[in-house]
C-alpha cells in the first residue's frame, strides 16, 4: 500500500493551480444519464472517485471517452443496465446520485444501499422519500433500492435536513418530471448551483439554485452539451491552510474565492494577509504562527464540514487554544487521535474538540481514515519535525488531484513510496 513521507520544516511558497471540484463534477456526470445526446465534459479533477464513476457509467453501457487533457465525453444513449452495483457504491457513496436521473429518465434502477462510513451512519433517507413524494415506487430489499415509475410528478417537498447530494439527486429527478417540483430547505452549496447551471444548459427549468429554495420545471427530453466544472473551493481552502500553517506566502489561480467566505475570514482570524480577485486567491503569513481560531460546521455558507479536519491541524500548532465544533457529521474526529500521537493537544468531548496550541509537532507514523483527514495528516507533516509516513493514501487519491506535485511545486518535501 503506498505511504507519503513528509520531511516537515518548509515553508510554502510559489504558485499553483486548482483542479476542478470533485463534488461537482460527480452529480454532472451523473447528469449526463440524463441527455439525449453526447455531454462534454471540461476541467475534470484527475481523481480515483472521478474514475470511480466512470466505471459505474460504463458498467452501465454508457460510452465515455477521455482525452489527454481530462476532457471526458459521455454519451448515455448506449445505456443497457439500469444497476450502480455494491462494489461500486461501497468504495464511494456519491455512486447514488444516478439514482434520480436513472429513475426518472428510465422509469426504473437498482442502486446499492451506500453502507456506513468512517465519518458517520450517513443514510440516503432523505433522497428516497423525495422520490416516493414524486410517484416513485420504492423497495429496499437485500441491501438494494429498486425504484420504479411513471413519469415522476412535480411537487413540493421541504427536506426535513439539508443535503446535498439529496438536493441534487431530487433536482435531477425532477428535471423530466411532470409539472413543477419545489425544493424547500434545499443545500445552497456551490456545487448544486453549477449543477444546476449545467442542467439549464442541457435543457433544463431550474430556478433558485443556491438559495434555500429550488424550484424546477419539469421538461420533455434534455440534450447533451459541454459544460466546464467548477473549481474545487475544498482543494482552494486546503492549500491556504497549508500556508497558514507553515507561515508561507502562496497564490492559487484557477479558482473562484466568493466561495470561500467563511474559509478566509477563518484564515483572516489566524492572522493570514488575504488578498483575492474573481479567479485568483493569495495569502502571506509572513513566517509568523497562526492563532488559533474557533469553527462551527454547517451547510453553506456557513464553514464547511470538508475543512473541519485541517482547521484541526491549523489550531494544532497555532497561538492559544480554539474549539473545533463538528454539526453536520457524527463522527469526524478521526484524525484527531493521530494529531494526539504527533504530539498534539486536543480534548473531545462530544462533537467539540479544544485544540490547545503546541510549540512543535513531531513526526510519526500515522493512518488516513477518510478524506479530509488524510489531507489534514499531510498538513500537520508539513510543520511537523522530522519525517511523517501517512499510511493509508488511496483516500487522498479520491479527491485531490496531484497533492505531491502540488506540494512540492510550493517548496514542500514530499514524496510517495510502494510500501
Ligand atoms: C456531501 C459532500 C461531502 C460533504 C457533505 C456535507 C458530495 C459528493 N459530498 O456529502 O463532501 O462533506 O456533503 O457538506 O457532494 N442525511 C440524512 N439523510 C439523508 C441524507 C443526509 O440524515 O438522506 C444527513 C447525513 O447523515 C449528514 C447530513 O445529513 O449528517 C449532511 O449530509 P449530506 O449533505 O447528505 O452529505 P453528502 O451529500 O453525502
């Protein structure tokens, strides 16, 4: 299994780039179930769970072809299994998105229940009643939702919590649904709302995107178009703490900061120089120490769950102490225990960690557990002395595209090794 190892001591500095954002790009190419006719697909993130999916499609009979530069053109009308398999939906929950689209553009599909996970129970409840208010037919039996209906009917539905891959998988639904379906409480991430933008490009009636209420049209047929993702504002968040941390002074182009509100101010707290414009962010720390800074998760616009874990490590060595308060998921301080064995200071209790500041971290072995963990291991090697081993990587494979080459484009020793 490959490991990073991290020689911890150097502080960020140049220029990179940010790859398109895993969580838009997955709903669209879920999407592209929907179109009648070829989808292009541009600025497309190099990632496992980007490959992932596109195995679920071609399992499916979907063509897909890729260019060399990630570009990846889907075509649905070779379509011949309505099935997203457990092997599938196992190794990335983000597989029951093409429930809707499957459900409401061909009256019928089998997708696995996706199971627990490292960061909590994570039930996909909330999708499966707002199909059932629409008309569907659904039965949950042997680990699999088997869906069935007519045309799906517009209607008005007030999501009991907000999701956001609930809120998309509905959205889609609805687009060839009969009438009009109203989505109240709907997640107001950025990513349902290029969703969206890509949805009225394909033909669809979608209003409200990225407000708290969706209101969308139901229409006859979609069509294929090309559409270019969204940047990824998690990978955008990751490299500034990155910076933060190690008192750098780092530029991220190719990525839109009026989606990072609560992340800079967050950043500004910790002392953090930000300056940005429409498609470019950069922050100076000057080589001072950050402070520490208190989080609250919870759906956007509020701070995101996705960059709870590296706040973590920021606070791990800053000035003074911070509270870290987990609202959106039940168990995600998985990481916190391996920030313990590098010699950090945290307490848990419940879903708050206190994070009292350290002078230094010291390198360990430690193991990545989910995602944002596993990035925010990386980020407490980089302060670290001496040289951190993050076990466990392939979940790092799953959303950031060429954290390494990133890394070490900035200054940063890195490097990944088989075993
Ligand atoms: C998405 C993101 C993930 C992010 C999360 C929260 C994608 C592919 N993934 O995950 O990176 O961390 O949003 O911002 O976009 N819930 C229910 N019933 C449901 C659905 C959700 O109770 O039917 C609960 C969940 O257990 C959780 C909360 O709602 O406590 C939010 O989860 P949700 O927004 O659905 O997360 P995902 O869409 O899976």
């Amino acid at each position: 299994m490959e490991k990073l190892l991290i020689d911890g001591g150097q502080s960020l500095e140049g220029e990179i780039r940010v790859s398109g954002a895993k969580n838009a790009v997955l709903p669209i190419l879920a999407a592209t179930l929907l179109a009648d006719g070829p989808m292009q697909i541009e600025n497309v993130p190099h990632l496992q769970d980007v490959t992932t999916t596109m195995e679920l499609l071609g399992r499916m009979g979907v063509s897909l072809t890729l260019d060399e530069r990630m570009n990846i053109e889907v075509d649905s009308s070779t379509i011949n299994e309505l099935f997203a398999p457990y092997e599938v939906v196992k190794t990335m929950r983000a597989s029951i998105l093409v429930l809707g689209p499957l459900l409401t553009r061909f009256g019928q599909a089998e997708v696995s229940l996706p199971g627990g996970c490292a960061i909590g129970s994570r039930p996909v409840n909330l999708h499966l009643h707002g199909l059932e208010a629409m008309g569907a037919e659904i039965e949950v039996k042997g680990g699999y939702i088997h869906a069935r209906s007519k045309r799906l009917e517009g209607t008005h539905l007030v999501m009991d919590s907000v999701t956001v891959t609930g809120t998309e998988n509905l959205m889609m639904a609805a687009t060839l649904a009969a009438g009009t379906t109203i989505i109240e409480n709907a997640a107001r991430e950025p990513e349902v709302t290029d969703l969206a933008n890509c949805l009225n490009k394909m033909g669809a009636n979608i209003e409200g995107a990225g407000t708290g209420t969706i209101a969308v049209h139901g229409v006859e047929k979609l069509y294929g178009c090309q559409y270019s993702v969204l940047a990824d504002r998690i990978e955008t968040g990751t490299f500034l703490v990155a910076t933060a941390i190690t008192g750098g002074h780092v530029r991220l182009k190719n990525t839109q900061p009026n989606f990072l509100e609560s992340i800079l101010l967050k950043l500004k707290e910790a002392g953090a120089s930000i300056h940005c414009d429409a498609d470019w962010v950069e922050i100076d720390m000057y080589k001072r120490r950050p402070k520490s800074v208190d989080i609250c998760t919870a759906p956007y616009p509020a701070f995101p769950t996705d960059m709870q874990a590296q706040f973590t490590a920021l606070n791990c060595i800053a000035e003074g102490s911070g509270t870290i308060t987990e609202s959106v998921f039940e168990n995600r301080f998985m990481h916190v225990q391996e920030m313990q064995r590098m010699g950090a200071n945290i307490k848990v209790t419940g879903n708050t960690a206190i994070v009292t500041g350290v002078d230094r971290l010291v390198a360990a072995p430690v193991m990545a557990t989910d995602l944002r963990a596993s990035a925010s291991l990386i980020l407490a090697g980089l302060i670290a002395e001496g040289q951190t081993i993050v076990d466990r990587i392939y979940h790092i494979d799953r959303g950031y595209e060429c954290i390494e080459e990133k890394l070490t484009q900035l200054g940063a020793r890195i490097r990944r090794v088989p075993h």
